[in-house]
C-alpha cells in the first residue's frame, strides 16, 4: 500500500491549518475577541504554511546550483 501516504497527507495537512486557531479557541478565548478575527488568524495560518511548504520545495527540489558551471 505504498500509495497511503500520498492520498493520506493532503487530508492530515488541511486538518493542521486551523490547529493554532482552534487550540487559542478552547484553551485561550479571550485572545480572540470575535469569529471575524478567528477566520482571520485562520487565513493567516494558510497562507504561512502555504509560504513555509513552498520555500521547502524550492529548496528542496531546486538547490542553489554552482555559477561556475
């Protein structure tokens, strides 16, 4: 089943997005005064992992190659 973890990381991944969100919700309510400002904090969260997973591609997949040849 070498396949599982391709179809499974997409689905753990859209779960992790809200986490930070959420833990603030149940644990800390008072840092988030309204629900604009948590679909907010959410959308900020997206777009950070969003940031962070794609530096990791480049330089992963694309490394900082030699000028010289």
């Amino acid at each position: 089943m070498p396949f599982v973890p391709i179809l499974l990381a997409p689905i753990v991944e859209e779960a992790l997005k809200p986490s930070g969100v959420l833990w603030l919700l149940e644990r800390r309510p008072h840092y988030i005064p309204s629900s604009l400002h948590a679909v907010i904090l959410c959308i900020i969260g997206a777009l950070v992992f969003a940031a962070v997973e794609n530096l990791i591609y480049i330089h992963v997949y694309f490394p900082m190659r030699d000028l010289e040849g």
